[in-house]
C-alpha cells in the first residue's frame, strides 16, 4: 500500500522552488505533502500530489524528477504518536532514509511519511502492529 512520491532536483538559487510550485498548482494539481532537502547547490523538492503524471510532465520539463515509493502512516494527533511508529521501525530492524509529515483532512488525524529501505516489510510490520497506511488511490480523499 505504499504510495508515489514525486522527488525533482532544483537548482538552489532564488525563485526556483517558487517557479516548480506555481507550475504544479498551474497545472490543477493539489499538493498533498512536501517536504525541501537542499545542499549548497541543488534542492530535492519532494511531493506528493493529487495527480503524479501531470505533475511529472510539468516538472520534467526544466528538471529531472523521479518516483519513490514511500510509506504513510496514521497517527493520532497527540504526543507520543511518532514515536510509537519510529519503534515499531526500530524493532523491527527497518532503517528510516527520512521522514516528514502531512495533515489530513479528517479530523484529529496526521501522517508522517516515511523512506525506508524495506517499504513491503515496514508496511507487513505496521499493519501487524494495527496501523493504517495509505495507496495512491486513498492521498486524494484523506491528505490535505
């Protein structure tokens, strides 16, 4: 149940990530999560998005940009909740690349996306441990 994340690599210099979000927001589509990692030259904007082709088509047209599955997990809005999900991870021997989070359109609920580098396992072992994750088909209805 993994879902599509969107990652282009962006020159770091002024303007840049402003001229990727107008062309995604131009082209109808809602961003759902993102997140910016950048080092002194280049910045990895990656996003999750109501529509992963037009999304592609408009950034790949001035940057290279990639699909990564990644893992969203419910989580109760109250502390605690993150760490409950990064043990689970750690029992299990499952290394976490990185994490963000998104909030949801449905009351009282967030989710933190993780990059692991088991994505089958990570899911068998959170769905084991009662948690909900999210599929491609369920980002519209339940992010942002």
């Amino acid at each position: 149940m993994a879902i599509t994340q969107l990652s282009a690599f962006l020159e770091n210099t002024p303007g840049t990530l402003s001229r990727a979000v107008s062309a995604i927001s131009d082209a109808g589509v809602n961003l759902r999560a993102l997140t910016v990692a950048d080092t002194r030259d280049f910045g990895i904007l990656r996003v999750i998005v109501s529509d992963i082709e037009k999304t592609k088509e408009v950034l790949s047209e001035d940057t290279i940009v990639t699909e990564t599955k990644v893992i969203a997990v419910k989580m109760d809005d109250q502390a605690g909740a993150l760490t409950k999900i990064l043990r689970i991870m750690e029992e299990a021997h499952i290394n976490i690349e990185y994490v963000y989070a998104a909030t949801s359109s449905l009351a009282k609920a967030a989710y933190v996306v993780l990059r692991v580098n088991e994505t089958e396992e990570a899911e068998a072992v959170l769905k084991q441990a009662g948690l909900v994750t999210l599929n491609d088909e369920d980002v519209s209805s339940v992010l942002g």
